[in-house]
C-alpha cells in the first residue's frame, strides 16, 4: 500500500501549504517557516525517488545537504529579521519595501 | 680636461633649480631660502671657475671649444628637413664671460642678504635673482640664436619683475612696464632676423652661422631690396640696441634703477646689459658680412658721448651712474663696431666688475643714509671709509686713469676707433665715432668724480642726514663684497701690463692672456666642425699655440693687422690723449665743486641745462609725438576698421544670416525637439511609471505570487 | 505492517501539523506544530529506509532551526505582535487575513492542479511499492560524501562557515 504516490502526495501537500503560509502570512518569521516545509517537502521527494527509483543513495546526500543549507538561510534570515526589527520595530514584511535606509 | 653634461650643466642648473625650491618652498626654509641661492650660485661659480681655469690655464689655443648638441625635436618629413638641436658653446670668450657673470653674481647675491634683509619681500628677491642669473648663465652657454633667444626674454621678464619689485610705488610699475616694452621693440626685430637666417641657413647655431658666411650662403641674398646679410645683422643688432641700452631704444635704462639697488648691479653690470653686447659679439661675423660696422660703430659712439652729457646734470646717485652704464655700453658697442673685438669684450668684463662695485658702493650709501639726492649729501668719507675707498678705485677705473681697468679696456676701444676713423683711409667723415668718445671719455671723468666730490667730499650739506649714518665697519656680507671686487678694477688683471700699452710689463708678456685668447671669429675654421652629442665626454687635450702664431698674436689684434705702423701711432696718440683727458675732467670736477673757482655748468648753459635734465626730449618725444601722434592715431585707425568696417559689416551681416538660421532652429527645437522628443519622452517615462509603480511595488510576497504563478504557467504551457 | 502503521501516524502527524502551521492565529503554536510536521517526515524517512536523514532532520531541524524560529519569534515581540504602523497604514494584519487568505487559497489552488496534472502523467512508476528491505546506509552515507560528493561537502562546511560569522556580523548591536 506505501507507493511512490502516497509519498509525491505527502510532498505535494506540503509544499502547497509551505507556499500558502508565505504568501498569507505577513510575518516574517512565519514566512521563514512556510519557506522550512517547502524545502522540507522537496527533501522528502529526493529520498522517496532515490528509494523507489534509482536505488542509490544519492536522493540521500541531496536531503542532507537540503537539510545543511536550510540551516544555513534559517541562521542567516533570522539574523536579519532581528536586524531589521532593531531597525524599524517591526516584522512587518511589508514594511520591508526599500533596499536601503 | 674632461667635460661631461654633469660639470656643465650645474652651471645653469644650480640658480634655476634654486629659483625652483625657493618659488615653491621659501617660505619654509630658514632665512627665507637666501642661503640657497648664494650656495647655487657660488657653486656655479665653482663650475666656471673650473672651466676658466682650464680655457685660460697655462696654455693657449684660440680655437679650443666645447660644442655638445642634442636633438630637441625633429619634425622632418620625407625630403623636407625640419630639425631644432639644442646644444652647448663654449669657446675662450663663453668661458670668461661664465666667470665673470656668475662671480659677479655671486657677489651681488651675497651683498643683497644684507641690503635687503628688512624687505618684507626678502625671500622674492631671492627667487628673482636666481632667476635671472640662471637666464643668463643659459644665454651663454646657449650654442644658438633661438635657445639666447628663450633666455633673452626670460631675463626680460625677471628684469620687468625685478625693476617693478617695488610695486607699491606707482614709478616702479611703471618704469617695469617701460623696460618690458621698450626692449620687446628691439626684441620683435631679433626674431626676425633669428626667422631670417634661418630661412637661408636651415640653422641658427653659431657654428652653422659662421660655417654658412665662410662658404658665402649670404653672398647675393636678398630680401625686400637689401642684402639678406644686412637685413638679418641689422635686427639682430636691433635686439642689442634694445638689450643694450643703445641710442634710440636707452630710455628704459635709467628708469630701471627704481627696482633694488643689488638687482640693478644685476642688470647693469652682470646680465642683462651686458647680454646684448655678448650677442652682438658672437654675431660680429654676420655685422661684417652685412656691412654694419660703421652704423654701429656710430651708433655707439652717438650712445657714448650722449649719454655722457646727460649724465653732468643728474643729481640721483644711482641716474649718475645708469647713464654713465648707457655710456660705457655705447663704447662696447662702438669698439664691436670699429672692429676692435677684443678690446669691447675687455670693456664689457672691465665695466661689468667696476660698474657692479660702483652700484654695490651706492646700494651701502643709500642704505646707510636712506637717500640718493647727492646735493644732500657730502662728506660721507669719513663714515663710509670702506665703501669710499671701493667706489674711490670704481671710479678711477670707469674714469680712464692709468693702471685700472677701465682705462685697459677704454683707450684700447679708443686707439682702434681713432685708427679706424683717421688713419685707415676712409672718408673723413667717420672721424666723428673717435671724437664722439674722447669727448665721452672726458665727460665721463667729469661727471663721475663731480659724483664722488658730491658725495664722499667736502662738507655735509645735510646734517640730519649726515648725523643719521652710522659708522661704517668691515663685515662679510655689507662691504668685503666691494672690496673683492674693488681688487679686480686694478689693470694689471686682464693685460698684464700697468698701463694697458706695450711698456711697463708686470708678468712678461705671458699674462697678455686676454688679448691672445678673445679674437673675433674667423670664420673660415668652422667649416666643416664637428660637434658631439649631450652625453659624451669630451676629453680632448687643448694643442697649445705654435710658438709664431702666439707671437704674432701677443701682438696687436685689432683692424687691419697688416698696418702696424699707423696702428702704433694711433695707439700712442690715443694713450696719451685719453691719459690727459681723463685727468682733465677730474680737475675740472675738481675747480667746480672743491675750489669753487668755476661756476656749474647749470648757470653758464641753461638752456642746454634744461635739454640735459629732460634728457634730449626722449621720453617726451616716444610718449608726445611716437605714441600720441604715431601709435594712437593708428591705434584709432584700427578701432574704426575694427568698429565701422569688420564689425559693420562682417559681423551685422553674419548676424543677419544668424537670425534666419535662428528661427528655423527655434520652430525646429520647439516643434521636433521639445514637443515630440522631449516632451514626448516625458509622457512615455510616465506612462510606464504608472504601470511599474504598482508592480514594482517593493513587496516580497507579491513578487512571489507572480513567481509561482509564472511557473505554474510554464508547466501548463510545456504540459498541455 | 509495523511499515504500514508508522507510515499512515507519520503522514497524518505531517500532513495535519502542516495545515494547523498555516491556519493557527498564534506565531508560537505556528513554530510548535512546524516541530510536529518535521518530526513526521523524519517518521517517513525512516519508512523509506533513510535512517541517517531521519535522524539528522530530528537533530538539525527539530534541536536546532525549530528552536532558533522560537528564540526569533520571542526576540521580536511574541505571539501577536502589532506594530503602529500597520495600523495608520492600513496593512495587513500579522498573521494575515481573510484577503491575503483568499489570495494564498488562489494560488495553491492553481499550484495544486498544476501539481496534480503532473502527477498523473507519472502512470505506472507511481504504483512502485516499497519492499521493505533496509539496510543501514550510514557507511555508504559516509563513503560517498568523502569520495564521490566530497566536492559539495567542502563547500557545504564554507557555507556554513559563511552563515555563522555573517549572521553573527548582521545581527549584532551597532553604535550609533
């Protein structure tokens, strides 16, 4: 009953509400995760291809290494989303409209 | 001895790049920079003192030259020969006239830190005066007309600078703008005989020069209806009238000591003056080619002897002396003239040393007693010891007394001129060069030691000044400058002899060594010359004189060598004459204002008197009758073809065709240009802004939204 | 079967969790069923045999960048945080609403189609099952990253690297 297809479907749920919590949330910390379940969703189609489908371990690396960068931009984007309300007092992605000052 | 650019070049570099560091830095260093100047030239000094010592040293050679040349630019051009060398000329007369410029200068340079210390433009003296030595020391080492050229008006300009320095004074800035423009009149004829030779020649060095009069280039030239050789010696010699101070062109002269008193030793003594007797020198073989001599000949004797009266009148100390300058240039130039080469080159290193010690000793009174009216002063004598006994020997000199200098120099300049105009057969009517300047010569002793009895003799006639002076005492910078050069007015010096004439010999005849070494050009042994480039060194060994060559030129060098018997008489009765002129006038100086026992010439001739104090009209007649009458006029003329003629009509009528143009620009610019292009392109830019200002809205999330649906659309696209 | 149990609780703990991310009003129980939906898909990892991902998603995701969002989220003012300006500007509220709602619904709606007209075109190669045989993969894991990716890894440690002194370096307290 555990077929490719059920694990795609997974994946596909969750990359749609990944995108439907960037777009609706106006919070850039809640952006931050809606950006953790797409990559999250992407990971998760690499393992379940590279198991039913190339046999190698390869869909494995691509995961960790999903996993590694997404550490990354979460480090790197929470420390500008702490700058950027130091800055304006708020977290507001809309009031994010200027490229400086 | 070996010579490389890096022991001739200091020369002139040293005061230049003075000048340089103190334009831009003086005011930093200590002292103001003085120290640097002196030290720069002092070590040129050095530097000729090398080159004098091996040119005039233990042997003689009339031909040993230095001639080093490099290329300064070269346009030829398929057959077209377009080529300027720049180079070095140094032959026995560059070498002493080095010596004498920068020792003078060296002199004058040392003198002035004490003369000028409380001016509160002391380190600008000093950035002048390098200045200007550096010009001339390059004027003489120059090797061709155009480089003398570049220094030429390079001492101009530092002369206008120098004469001006005093610009609070409104006589200063004008006597500057009248040295500047009076010499530009001489200077404007230089360039055209400078163009002229080098149309014939293809060159103007020296050496090509000559090369070129040896071959006969000039020989049935012509231009506008004279000889090319006459035309071209005739303004270059118009360069030195102007230079030189010489009849018609010496009026800017006496205005020129309104600068400082060391720049006018500078100017009439070391450089400037001296710098177009020097070019009328090196050019003598063009005045030969050119028939000149006798117009110049009486050019200077007509300077000589006028000056010379109008000299008997003035009362300033330091006008005395700038006409006696005009006077004594006027006899160089009659000595280059009568052909006496030698002895006009003699007289121009002779003055120049006396006439600097004369100006010096005059620099010491006036800044003792802050005033130059002689008939306020008097018995300084006993104040002023030292500077009367320097101005005492100047003046012997400059008055023609036996065993001084001046009277070496002068009565040889005189026994040629009398030979030249009596004896050696021409029409008599050139007996008036000679007559013109033992009358100078006379009035020359006359007016100077009335100077010096004015001045240093007799009672103090103002006592407040008087009172005022202080003692004089012996210090390096204010008075041992005179006397330095007060030891070099003694004969003996430059010939050798006591008395300049055969008898009466100190040294033996080895010691004629200015006679030897100094001849005019002979042209014929610059053929074929050759000279070497800027970066070798010459190393060449001077050939000493054959032993008949030096004897017959220990002899007499003057005109017409062959007839040593008329030349002999001449000279004699020149000597002779000259010695009782010049004791005549100083005892005639000496019954008019000691004695008192006849009275001034002021009350026997006043009219004349009258003419003397304006000095014959000359300054009225440029500026009444050359200017008012002659330039202004013109000057008018030009304003109306200007105004009525160029301006009426080539100007209005391009306007008309102006206007027209105009406005089919304006509907042009108006419709094309400003409603469809540049409005055009506003409106456009504002369309798009109202499009793009709300998709370029700066909000993240709409982006994305656009992105998502983009791909959305691709995969659709690609899919279906 | 134990397969097939820990499959069904691992997708529904995702799948649910995910939604309650998208639909809670509180950024703080936001961040906590996050934690949820990413301790599901480590479950459907460990379905697909990926033992090593399983565990590094717990370590990474749930030990670090779940707990590093609850420390920004508490930096930045806690659960409902409303600036001034978004009242005199008329924004949007912070955790959205029913505009930005609808908007979010549309365009999932349209990726969701788009996702699905692909999926169907996969036929046959979705009905592959999953045999169930695992073996442990962490050596192979470790062999391949030393060897054939051993590139990626190096540049994956710069990044690293990158990220921490320069996040450290963009958030620090400047002086004025």
């Amino acid at each position: 009953m555990i077929s490719l297809a059920s694990y795609l479907v997974i994946s596909m749920i969750l990359f749609v509400v990944g995108l439907m919590v960037m777009i609706a949330r106006k919070n850039i910390v809640a952006i931050l995760l809606g950006i953790e379940l797409v990559l999250n969703a992407a990971a998760l189609n690499f393992v379940a291809y590279s198991k039913f489908v190339t046999n190698n371990l390869d869909g494995h690396i691509f995961a960790l290494f999903i996993i590694v960068v997404a550490a990354a931009e979460a480090a790197v984007g929470l420390a500008i989303v702490i700058r950027f309300f130091q800055l304006k007092e708020t977290i507001h992605i809309d009031e994010a409209t200027q490229l400086r000052n | 001895m070996e010579y490389s650019i890096g022991n001739i070049a200091p020369i002139f570099l040293c005061p230049f790049f003075a000048f340089v560091i103190n334009a831009f830095f003086g005011k930093k260093l200590p002292r103001q920079g003085d120290w640097l100047a002196v030290l720069a030239i002092f070590i040129s000094f050095i530097f000729s003192l090398r080159i004098f010592l091996d040119f005039a040293g233990s042997t003689f050679a009339t031909d040993y030259y230095i001639h080093k040349v490099f290329n300064w630019f070269d346009l030829s051009a398929g057959g077209q020969t377009f080529k300027v060398d720049m180079g070095i000329y140094i032959d026995n007369m560059g070498a002493i006239m080095l010596l004498m410029v920068t020792g003078v200068a060296t002199l004058i340079h040392l003198f002035s830190t004490w003369y000028m210390h409380d001016d509160p433009r002391y380190g600008r003296f000093f950035v002048y005066v390098s200045l200007f030595t550096s010009a001339m020391l390059g004027l003489v080492l120059s090797d061709n007309l155009l480089s003398v050229f570049i220094f030429w008006e390079l001492m101009g300009f530092c002369s206008y600078s120098l004469i001006g320095f005093y610009y609070e004074k409104e006589k200063a800035g004008d006597a500057s703008l009248k040295a500047f423009m009076t010499t530009r009149v001489g200077d404007v004829f230089f360039l055209l005989g400078i163009v002229a030779i080098w149309q014939l020649v293809g060159s103007v060095n020296f050496v090509d020069i000559y090369a070129a009069i040896a071959e006969g280039k000039f020989v049935g030239q012509q231009v506008l209806g004279i000889s090319l050789a006459t035309f071209a010696g005739f303004c270059v010699f118009m360069g030195t009238i102007g230079k030189s101070a010489q009849f018609p062109l010496q009026v800017w002269l006496p205005d020129a000591m309104m600068g400082p008193t060391p720049c006018s030793a500078l100017i009439h003594a070391a450089t400037m003056v001296a710098a177009g007797v020097y070019l009328s020198l090196r050019t003598y073989p063009l005045m030969v080619a050119g028939e000149l001599t006798q117009f110049i000949a009486l050019i200077g004797a007509i300077t000589a002897f006028g000056a010379a009266t109008i000299a008997l009148v003035q009362t300033d100390l330091k006008a005395v002396l700038a006409f006696s300058t005009i006077s004594q240039l006027g006899y160089m130039v009659m000595g280059v003239g009568v052909g006496s080469y030698n002895a006009a080159f003699m007289h121009l290193i002779t003055h120049a040393v006396f006439k600097a010690c004369l100006f010096l000793s005059a620099g010491s009174i006036i800044h003792s007693v802050h005033e130059q009216e002689m008939p306020k002063l008097g018995g300084l004598r006993k104040k002023l010891p030292y500077t009367f006994i320097a101005m005492m020997c100047c003046t012997l000199a400059i008055a023609g007394v036996p065993f001084f200098a001046g009277f070496v120099s002068k009565d040889r300049i005189l026994g040629d001129a009398l030979f030249w105009g009596v004896f050696a057969g021409q029409s008599k009517i050139w007996a008036i060069v000679p007559i013109l300047g033992f009358a100078g010569a006379f009035l020359t002793a006359f007016y100077m030691f009335r100077m010096m009895f004015l001045t240093f003799f007799g009672k103090p006639r103002d006592h407040h000044i008087y009172d005022h002076c202080h003692e004089e005492h012996i210090s390096f910078n204010s008075n041992v400058p005179l006397l330095i050069l007060t030891v070099f007015t003694l004969g003996f010096w430059y010939c050798g002899t006591l008395t300049g004439q055969s008898f009466g010999k100190v040294f033996g005849s080895k010691t004629e060594w200015f006679k030897i070494l100094v001849e005019a050009p002979r042209v014929e042994r610059f053929v074929g010359r050759t000279r070497e480039p800027f970066s070798a060194v010459d190393t060449r060994v001077k050939a000493e004189l054959p032993k008949a060559v030096y004897e017959h030129q220990t002899g007499y060098v003057g005109p017409a060598a062959g007839d040593e018997h008329g030349i002999h008489k001449a000279h004699l009765i020149g000597a002779i004459a000259s010695i009782f002129i010049a004791f005549g006038g100083i005892f005639l100086a000496f019954l008019m204002y000691i004695k008192g026992s006849v009275k001034p010439l002021a009350d026997t001739f006043s009219g004349w008197t009258t003419a003397l104090k304006n000095r014959y009209y000359f300054d009225d007649f440029y500026v009444g009758v050359v200017i008012q009458k002659g330039m202004i006029p013109f000057n008018r003329f030009l304003a109306w073809f200007d105004m009525g003629v160029y301006d009426r009509f080539a100007i209005d009528g391009w306007a008309k065709v102006n206007r027209v143009a105009f406005r089919a620009s304006r509907w042009f610019d108006d419709v094309v240009v400003d409603a469809i292009g540049v409005d055009g392109t506003g409106v456009a830019v504002n369309l798009f802004n109202l499009v793009l200002r709300i998709v370029q809205s700066g909000k993240i999330q709409f982006y994305f939204v656009v992105l998502i649906l983009t791909l959305a659309s691709y995969i659709w696209t690609i899919n279906l | 079967m134990f397969l097939n149990t820990l499959f069904v609780m691992s997708a529904l703990l995702t799948v649910v969790c995910a939604v309650l991310v998208l639909t809670t009003k509180n950024i703080m129980h936001s961040c906590v069923f996050l934690l949820g939906s990413l301790i599901g898909i480590a479950g459907l990892y460990a379905t697909l045999g990926a033992d090593f991902v399983a565990v590094t998603q717990v370590m990474v995701y749930v030990g670090g960048v779940v707990i590093l969002m609850l420390f920004a989220v508490m930096l930045t003012g806690g659960k409902d945080f409303i600036s001034k300006a978004q009242n005199l500007m008329g924004l949007a509220p912070t955790m959205g609403n029913t505009w930005t709602y609808a908007v979010a619904g549309l365009v999932g709606l349209v990726f969701l189609l788009t996702n699905i007209q692909l999926l169907s075109r996969l036929g046959t190669m979705s009905k592959l099952k999953n045999d169930g045989a695992f073996e442990s993969t962490v050596n192979k894991i470790g062999h391949l990253l030393v060897k054939d990716h051993v590139l990626s890894f190096e540049i994956s440690s710069v990044l690293l690297l990158g990220a921490l002194v320069g996040a450290a370096i963009i958030a620090r307290p400047r002086k004025q």
